[in-house]
C-alpha cells in the first residue's frame, strides 16, 4: 500500500505535468459522478494529506471543485504525453480520464476513492486525519497528544491510525519502531512518542526530499538492503544477528497488521510477553 511519503511524490509528478493545464474533455467511470463534466476547469494543483490526493481545479461555471482519491493498494495515477495510449489490457481499469489542453492525458487507474466536492468542502473528507508530517502546518504538540490519546494501546496500532498522525503507514512504522528499539507492542503511554515523533519527520522528510531514496531506512539503496526489518522475517538482523520475527496480519482487524521486529534489539518491556 503507498505510504504517504510515496503519495507526496505522485502529487509531485501530477503537478509538474497537470497544473495550470486546462480540462478540455473528462470522463468519470464510476456510478456516483458518471455525469460530472470538467471540461474547461483550470487545473489548480495536487497537494496530500497522509494518504489521500487533494487535485483542485476552478471550473467557469461550478466555482473551485476537490478530486479527492485514495490509491489503496491497487489506484494509481498516470500523465500520458501526447499521442500515447494506455497498453490496452490497462483500459478497464480507467476510473478517471481527464484530457488536457497540451495534449496529455491524466488517468487514474482502479481507483478505490473518488468524489468530486466542492473545495470549500474538503474538510468534510480529510478533517478526520490527524497532524501530516509533510505538510509546513503540522502541528508536533497536537500528533504526540494524539497519540497518546490512549495510553494503553499499542504503539504500533496508534502509529498506523490515521487518525493520530497521517502518513505513516506498515513499512513505515516497523522500521520507525526498530530504529527507536521499541518492542512494538509497547503501550503507547509507555513509548517516547516526542522522539518516535520526530524521527517520523526526519523519515518522511527526507524521503521526499531531492538527496534523499524514497523508503531506504539503512542507508542502503541496493536491492535487499533498504530495510532493517520490514519484509525480512526469517532473515539476521543487520545490527545483532538475531533473526527477525514476524506475526500476520489479522484480516479485518486494524490493530494486527502484520509486523516485523528483532526480539534483540526491540526486546519486550518487563512483565510483557516477547510475542502479542
């Protein structure tokens, strides 16, 4: 599943490629906006908010209007230059097709989310999410309280609700919780959060940044080597040797996401068990 990191990175891309181009044909093939037309809209811009893409446009006739989309773990968004075609086995799979005045083609792709709103509505979508890292407004005070909200849950359930903080998602929060040594069943009251925190930032910053490598928290861009323990059950971990533990996921259950750790380097707090 995109992380909100990644995410970021696609409004990017969509903004070089999309913004101050105009609409001239659109096309919505899902039920709820099958009549919906932006053609002439202005394409403002694509910002995020954890996960989810923000795409504004000013529209002659409707004002400011939000295209608001969540990629789950299939959507995607794709810009085709002019005179380039979709491979047809991807055609349908198209949810949202936007035709622009250079020629390009915006397409979003199997797309889980899709609403169309007016702009001064999109708190009515996102006002759920909790402070974003990547946004100049994030609020540090308001995500650690947040966070600790509940202070018996586990850390790693409350790193991964969005609600508390946006973004981060399983990638982000096994690696965030072995690089901090914190046994990721730590009660959440009990972890530093101020620290966990603020190496979020430092994460998530730097991944998006130009010097930065989208995803690698060793250091290390080779192939294998990117991660300390996420995906890497069965394997040694690359500080102590110990090997990396793994539990699935519960289907339905937002608080047991599969999850990685080192048993060494994350050892459980006194009195708790070393495995959920």
């Amino acid at each position: 599943m995109p992380e909100g990191d990644t995410v970021f990175l696609l409004a990017r891309r969509l903004n070089r490629r999309m913004s101050g181009r105009t609409v001239r044909r659109s096309q919505f093939r899902v039920p709820q906006h099958a009549t919906a037309d932006l053609s002439g809209a202005e394409v403002l811009g694509t910002s995020t908010i954890g996960k989810h893409l923000l795409t504004r446009f000013r529209h002659p006739r409707d004002g400011e209007l939000t295209l608001h989309t969540h990629l789950r773990m299939d959507g995607s968004w794709t810009v085709l230059g002019p005179g380039k075609r979709l491979p047809r086995n991807r055609e349908p799979d198209v949810r949202v097709q936007l035709d622009l005045d250079d020629g390009s083609t915006a397409i979003g792709l199997s797309l889980p989310v899709i609403e169309l709103v007016r702009t001064a509505d999109e708190h009515d979508l996102v006002g759920h999410l909790g402070p974003d890292p990547l946004r100049k407004s994030f609020d540090r005070a308001e995500a650690i309280r947040r966070l600790g909200a509940d202070p018996e849950r586990p850390v790693i359930a409350a790193l991964l609700d969005q609600t508390r903080m946006a973004g981060l998602g399983n990638l982000w929060v096994n690696e965030l919780c072995f690089l901090r040594g914190v046994w990721p069943w730590t009660p959440a009251g009990s972890a530093d959060l101020p620290a966990m925190v603020d190496l979020a930032v430092r994460l998530l910053r730097f991944s998006v940044s130009p010097q930065g490598a989208p995803q690698v928290t060793t250091g290390d861009t080779r192939p294998g080597q990117t991660h300390w323990v996420a995906g890497r059950a069965g394997e040694k971990c690359r500080r102590c040797g110990t090997v990396i533990e793994v539990v699935a996921e519960v289907p339905g259950d937002p608080e047991r996401r599969r999850t990685w750790w080192c048993p060494h380097c994350q050892p459980a707090p006194a009195g708790m068990s070393g495995r959920p």
